[in-house]
C-alpha cells in the first residue's frame, strides 16, 4: 500500500506481483475499496500478473474529495498513477461502477488500455430518473450515514441466497459499504449521475474485452451483459452461475477461471 499523487489527488493502492508481469488495474465499484479484489489479486500474481488495485478518490484509504466526483477526473486520476508507474499499457477491469470507471479510461485514455475486463456494469447514460434518484442518494448517505444503505442494498450486492449461506462474504461486503465515507461516495453518485454514453467508443474498440456477469444480478441483469457484449467487435461473455452483482466475491473461482483463460489468450 503507498500514496501516490494522480492528477493532484492522493490515491492509496497496491502494487502487487513480479514488476516484469503484463499488469492490471483492477477497479472497485460502489460503495466499495480495493480490498474487493483479493481474490483475483491472489489468482493472478501467483501466476505472474502485476495488479494494481486502487482506492479511487473518496473510498477505502484515500483521501476524500467532497463534491461531485465526475468520471473524467476519476480516469484521470488512474492515468497518472499509471504513468508514475511507468505503466504504458495495461488490461483494464472493472465491476459496476469501476466498469463504467473503466469505460471512461478508453475513452480518454485509449493508448494505455490492452484489454477491458468489464464486469456487471452498463455503458448507458443514466436515465433522468436515474440520475435524480443518485443524486437524493447522495443526500441520504450524507444525512444517515452509509449502514441504512447498505443494509437496504446487501441483498441486490449479492444474490439473496449467497448473504444467508456466504455469511462471511456478506459480512466482508457490509463492512465495505459501511466503512465508506459518505462524502465521499456521495461525490461518486453525484458523478455517476452525469457519465456519458459509452456504447459508441465501446462499438469501435479494437482491444479484445471479457464481459463477466452474474446469472442472478438484478442491478445489471444477463441481457444487458449479452447486449454489451454483442456492442463490443470483440468481446466475449461469461456467465457466473450461483452469484449476483458481485461473483468476483460471490464465486471467485469460477470469476478466476474466466480471467484467467481471457489473460492466457491475450
């Protein structure tokens, strides 16, 4: 773990595995922080992958930038870090709202990408009833802190059947979403709310794309995986059977089979 400055913002991150392996960038979704990818940081440097997994501004142990935290300024931040670390290209993945993070990287950034990993997540616009009901969000997690939220949430984070029998991974998933500061993710929502539509520079991408979803998440449901999928000239899909809205944490070995035969062809 170590500070580093990206494009004036402090970022915490992990830098993990042999510095000669094809690196990674792993990006967390919402409300969430790095330590979401243990599991496939474990699986891919004990075969030789360098993984950098951030803290995007405002969550886990980076600093809090209050506000609107917009997507651009997000990318930004991980293009710099990047570039501090000598890091000119790099398979980029991302769930939920790390994908659409990563969405916006190639779009601003499209040199340094080699591969998108995109799991459950949309390249949509937010709707006008989307973006209000993100932004009263953001005023709610400002007024009552993040447990109301994640107690409301936890059942659609993970399939209702993985928080009754994985109780330490619905635990681990609660403790995330809780120990986010509320500012900080409201400034996220907030950003969220005014990312632009992805699907045109998606359907020129020219970098090999592995789109991963659960088969019972309801946030980003199969048919919209199978839509991203068939907008990308050349993606496939991985269905994860038994998980919702996170199966890198829900199944983590079926995810790392996915990730890693996607990598190993590259």
């Amino acid at each position: 773990m170590k500070p580093q400055f990206g494009n004036g913002v402090t970022l915490v991150f992990d830098d993990m595995g042999p510095r000669g392996g094809t690196p990674v960038i792993l990006i967390h979704g919402h409300p969430f922080n790095r330590t979401m990818w243990a599991p496939q940081t474990a699986a891919l440097t004990a075969v030789g992958y360098r993984v950098i997994a951030p803290d995007l501004r405002g969550y886990g142990d980076s600093p809090v930038v209050p506000g609107t935290a917009a997507f651009a300024g997000i990318a930004d931040d991980l293009a710099a870090l990047l570039a501090r670390l000598g890091i000119e290209r790099v398979v980029v993945g991302g769930v939920s709202m790390g994908g659409q993070i990563a969405m916006e990287l190639r779009l601003r950034h499209p040199g340094l990408v080699r591969a998108l990993v995109l799991s459950d997540t949309s390249p949509a616009p937010e709707t006008e009833a989307g973006a209000e009901l993100r932004r009263e969000t953001a005023e709610r997690l400002i007024a009552e802190g993040m447990r109301p939220y994640a107690e409301e949430v936890i059942d659609k984070m993970m399939a209702p059947y993985n928080v009754t029998g994985m109780p330490g991974t619905a635990a681990l998933v609660t403790r995330m979403m809780c120990a986010t500061d509320p500012q900080g993710a409201a400034a996220a929502l907030r950003g969220r709310a005014e990312r632009p539509d992805y699907r045109p520079v998606l359907a020129r991408a020219a970098e090999p794309c592995l789109v991963l979803v659960g088969a019972d998440d309801v946030f980003t449901p199969v048919a919209e995986a199978e839509a991203l999928r068939d907008l990308l000239p050349h993606a496939e899909l991985a269905v994860i059977e038994g998980a919702g809205h996170l199966p890198g944490l829900e199944r983590p070995e079926a995810f790392n089979r996915a990730l890693l035969d996607f990598l190993g062809r590259l």
